[in-house]
C-alpha cells in the first residue's frame, strides 16, 4: 500500500507543469534601448556599467574558466537567456563565450556586477538570434585561472 502511495505522489509530481524561462522572465532594466550617458565604452564599442562594485582586485585573463550568474536582454526588453532562473550559476572559459562576454568579463573582479551592452559585432555578428545589440547583467562570482 505504501508502494502504491508513492508512485502516486511521483506520479503527481511528475504531471505538474514546470516554470521554464520564457514562462517567468526577468524584467529588463529601464536602460535596456541604449546606453545610458554615464556608461563607460571602449574601443570594440562595447558599453558597460558597474551597478555592484566587487571585493576582489584580480581581473580574470582570457583564457580564465569564470562562474557567473547572468541575464540577456534584447533591446526590445526580451529576455532570451538567464543563469538565474534555472538557480545554477554557469561557468566557462571566457575564449569559448561570444567576444563581448570576452572583453566585458576581464574589466570585472569577484563580486562585480555590471551590465553590458554588447554591439552586435561583438554579439553573434547577425549568424544567429538573438540579432543586434544585447544587454547583460553579469555578476562575477569566481575566476580559476
């Protein structure tokens, strides 16, 4: 009988609908069209801004594997990719990321959370959607070298 119970209850959980991403989106700051005037940019034209000052002094290199929590936002304020719904932080070396992510992430140190504007030469250069400039807010939570 207890058998019987609890394959029910799996049964139940598992028939439950599961929230994805595109069913609970972040909302997009209200600076997601542009650049705001006190965003700094660099040479590339990639626009950034420290919204969270970080702890650490090291910055990572290139070729770091970096954890990161992170939201992407069209222009349009659509979200299309979050770390942050799914709970689980993603890591990566930042020469295999698109090469706004690359630029963008070395400025950074542990705890810094900026926001980004990546032109789309830097984004997926209109290959691939999302197409144009994509905004993301990036929270650095460790480098390994």
């Amino acid at each position: 009988m207890r058998l019987i119970s609890a394959i029910a209850a799996v049964a139940a959980l598992l028939a439950m609908p599961t929230l994805t991403p595109a069913q609970t989106p972040i909302p997009a700051p209200p600076d997601v069209a542009a650049p705001p005037k006190d965003a700094k940019k660099t040479k590339s034209g990639l626009a950034y801004k420290v919204l969270t000052p970080g702890t650490g002094k090291e910055h990572p290199t290139e070729t770091s594997e970096v954890r990161v929590h992170y939201t992407g936002w069209t222009t349009d304020g659509k979200m299309f990719d979050s770390s942050l719904t799914g709970g689980l932080p993603a890591e990566f070396p930042l020469n295999r990321v698109i090469k706004g992510w690359t630029e963008g992430v070395q400025l950074m140190v542990v705890g810094e959370k900026t926001r980004f504007w990546i032109p789309e030469p830097l984004a997926y250069r209109g290959q691939r959607a999302p197409y144009g400039m994509l905004v993301f807010d990036i929270e650095l939570l460790r480098i390994k070298n």
